[in-house]
C-alpha cells in the first residue's frame, strides 16, 4: 500500500504559517511550514534537473543547516534516497561510503571543500557546494515535481553506524520505518505542535535527524537547527524558553554540568532532557536531580528507531539509568530472560526497524532474525518491567566466572571528584581470566591513584567487580561517531 512521503507538503496544508524552523545560523530567523515546503520543493526541482529520480541517491556533506534538512524532504519528494555523511571521517573512509552508495549528486558545505577536491576525480557523481551559485540558483526554480508513488518499504535514508574497524554499515531507513518511529515518539513521549526542540547533534547521526527533529515534522512541532553543540547557545536557549526538548549525548551533559553557567540556568521550562548514544554516568542523573531537573536516559540505534523506550515520570529517580518501558509499536525481549534481572541480548521487533544494510545481504541476516533486531546490547528487566541497558555484549568483561558489565564500573568511577573520563577495559589475568583496568583521564591538577580510587568504589561496588590496574591517560581515543573507541582502548592497554 503506498504510503504518504511528502509530509511537508501535507504540514503546509494543515498549518501554512505556524513555525516549522527557527535558523539560528541566520539571527534566529524563523521559517514557515509553507515557506519550508515551497523551499524544499525548490531544491527537489534542482536535484530533479540534475537527473536525480526515485531511488537515486543524493549525498550530503555538511555541519547541520536548514539546506541538509531541505535535501532530506527533497528526497522525500523525488522518491530518491539521502547519504548524510559524517564529516568527521578521513577522506578514504568517506571515499568507501560513497563508493558503497554510487550517488548521483554529492553536495557538500564550503568547509570541507579540501576533503572533496581529495574525492572528485575518483567518483563518478555531479559535486554541488551548498554556497555555490548553482544551489543559490534553486531559489529561481518552480513548476511542478514528477508524480511519485511509494511503498512503506521505499528506502529514504542511508545512515551510518556508528563501526570503530573497518567501513562503517549503512542501515537503510524507510519511509515506512520513519513513520513509525514518529508516530512512536509522538504517542508515548507526548509530542504535540507546541513543542519546540534544540537540533544541535549532528543530522548525518539518527539522533540527530530522528530523536525529535522527524517526529516533530510529523505532530508540527518546530526545531532550533544548530550548527553544533555549543554550550552557551544551548544554555541560552535553555534559559529564554526558546526550547523545551532537548536530546544530547553524555559527553554533552558533562560538559553543560561542567559548565560555570550550570547553576543559575532555568531548566524548569524543559518538557524533556533526554541523554543517549552511550551510558550516562551516575553523577550526572544526581547533579540534574540536585537542582529538581527532570532527566532521563534513552535507548536507540541507527538499526531500529532511535526511539525504543521511555521511563515514566513516577519512577525517573528511583529508576535512574534504566530506560524503561517499550513504546507503544515496539516488541522488546531479553534472550535468555527466565526471570526479573536476568541479564541478555536486548531483541527488537516493530515497523520502526531499518530495512537491513545496504548491500550487505548476509550482515542482515545475522542482525534481522526472524523480525527481530539482535541489537548487540545486553539489558536487564526489573519486577516492575523496566528495562536497564548494560552494556555491550562484546564488552563484558569475565573474570573468575562473574560477569562485569564495565559501564557499571565507569558509572561508579566518574563520580570521583578527580575523574574527568573514564573506560574501563578488561585485561588477561592468569588466576582470574580477566580483571578490569580503569583507564582515567584525570580533572586539571589532578592524579588519582589506584588505592584512592579502589576505597571510593570500594562500598558501591562488589570486590571483584573493582579495577584492578589503573593508567591515566590525556584523553580516550573516540571513533568516528564520537563514542568511546574500546577497540583502539583494548589494542593499547589491553595486555596483562
């Protein structure tokens, strides 16, 4: 059955002048549901000149603007699928993705005009600067766009996942797969057209593109599309009232507690502050809670949603770190389970799962088995039926026949007052197996030492669950995607 594609040109319809974009790259300017549709109509009709068609793909390279959010409904118009690339990849891992996807156009922002003179020659695409006459020129185009069916299972994005070896997968995002997800997100989170969010994390990232900015195009709710995470302009933000949903990453967080500005900050007017993309430390839910600021955990992956889970408002403090309960189009199983606090494999199944990845046939099948997503992740579930994500299932670290989960440890370990970062890894032992290593980046001045910091987890944590070896270091290795790189971590202090 075809499905509806072109959502802004059904918000245009629906609410032509209430706000859709607010540009804070251009003095806050705010945009129009009409003046959105009738831009990224403008900006198909180029592509469309450019021969792109239903099922082509169209690349992008660029920090977040309005004209990447553009390109994406473009898309949506033409039938034709979007690559946002990330821009902190090298010039040869950038060079796999695109040769991966063939598009037909790659456009790409000013900036990283250097890493596209490194790749033209070699790939056989139309290269479009966003700052260049010829994209200006879309401003003069009009009439009307080629008539297109889609199917629910028509692809629409190809986002990378977030790989720490080798070239990153590209899970392919449906148009079916992204209603889902909004229409998830808009009945159990209570999204509503008066709602406005802080778009500040990276639209080639799902949570970026679909923790809210989708989901609000989808109920009419507006966005705040940010260059990049600045605190500053986050707190002013924040402040003013100007958003009331914000999405971050733990690093995000720690840097806005970290903050001078952090204390005096009205958060009160937030509907929802909601952190993902890694394990968030323990301090940081006690320094939100401290101040009476509401503050969750989320749960996602390019694979399926972003949007998984939500932790009611009854038991955020006492439930602080779990992610709570599936949403309302969302299976969820642990393998394994036989009882409340069984730790296994967390298992998706719902429309909002990616179509698999790209041409990667087998990977698909191991991942998508029987409809259900095998997500990698370890998770628990309590009485209650409240999940708790636990780590990593190639990161649990065995020693003596317990299990230890190391963001369990990390968590711990983050709250002394001298530990900035911290992974911790585990390392062969030849009486236990494996014994975790804490590797610490310290605060400025400081130099934790290990006896120091085995007495602070000494009563929160079991004995063997405590680090054994400690090394600091002057910052943890990350990938691509921004997260911690226990890979590069275990090659380089994993020896015994």
């Amino acid at each position: 059955m075809p499905i509806v594609h072109d959502w802004l040109a059904r918000r245009a319809l629906l609410a032509p002048e209430r706000t859709a974009l607010v540009d804070s790259l251009r003095g806050g300017r705010r945009i129009s549901w009409s003046e959105w549709n009738a831009s990224a109509h403008r900006t198909a009709l180029l592509l469309r000149d450019l021969g792109v068609g239903p099922g082509d793909r169209v690349s992008v390279l660029a920090f977040n603007g309005v004209e990447t959010l553009d390109l994406v409904f473009a898309c949506a118009k033409l039938g034709a699928v979007l690559q946002p690339l990330n821009w902190r990849l090298g010039v040869e891992e950038l060079h796999g993705l695109l040769s991966d996807a063939a598009p037909s156009v790659v456009c790409f922002g000013p900036e990283f005009r250097s890493q596209v003179d490194a790749l033209r020659s070699r790939l056989p695409a139309q290269w479009v600067s966003l700052a260049d006459p010829l994209f200006a020129s879309r401003d003069d185009l009009s009439g009307a766009l080629p008539s297109v069916e889609l199917e629910a299972d028509a692809p629409w994005v190809l986002c990378s996942t977030g790989g720490s070896t080798g070239l990153p997968k590209s899970a392919v995002l449906t148009h079916g797969s992204l209603t889902a997800n909004a229409v998830n997100t808009v009945v159990s989170w209570g999204l509503t057209q008066d709602d406005v969010a802080l778009v500040n994390a990276p639209l080639f990232h799902t949570g970026g593109l679909n923790v809210f900015a989708l989901p609000l195009v989808y109920v009419g709710g507006a966005s705040v599309v940010c260059r990049a995470f600045d605190v500053a302009q986050t707190f002013d933000l924040i402040d003013s009232g100007s958003v009331n949903l914000v999405f971050g990453v733990p690093t995000m967080f720690i840097e806005m507690q970290r903050h001078p500005r952090f204390d005096s900050v009205d958060f009160s007017r937030l509907k929802l502050l909601i952190s993902g993309g890694a394990p968030c430390p323990a301090p940081v839910f006690e320094r939100f809670f401290a101040r009476g600021i509401p503050f969750r955990t989320g749960y996602g992956l390019t694979e399926g949603g972003p949007n998984n889970f939500f932790l009611p408002d009854a038991v955020m403090r006492s439930h602080a770190g779990f992610v709570g309960v599936p949403l309302f189009n969302i299976e969820a199983r642990i393998d394994g389970e036989q009882r409340p606090g069984d730790v296994g494999e967390l298992l998706l199944r719902g429309p909002h799962l990616c179509a698999g990845y790209w041409r990667r046939p087998e990977e698909t099948a191991r991942t998508f088995e029987e409809g259900w997503l095998h997500t990698g992740d370890l998770a628990s579930r309590d009485a209650q039926g409240f999940f708790r994500i636990e780590g990593r299932k190639k990161d649990l670290i065995i020693s003596g026949g317990e299990n230890i989960h190391p963001s369990e440890v990390e968590s711990v370990l983050a709250g002394h007052p001298d530990v900035a970062e911290v992974s911790v890894i585990g390392v062969p032992d030849p009486k236990w197996g494996e014994v975790p290593r804490a590797l610490v980046v310290p605060r400025p001045g400081a130099a934790p030492t290990l006896e120091a910091l085995v007495a602070f987890c000494s009563d929160r944590l079991a004995r063997y669950k405590l680090p054994r070896t400690l090394r600091l270091l002057d910052a943890l290795p990350r990938t691509p995607a921004g997260k911690v790189d226990r890979r590069a971590l275990t090659r380089l202090h994993g020896e015994g």
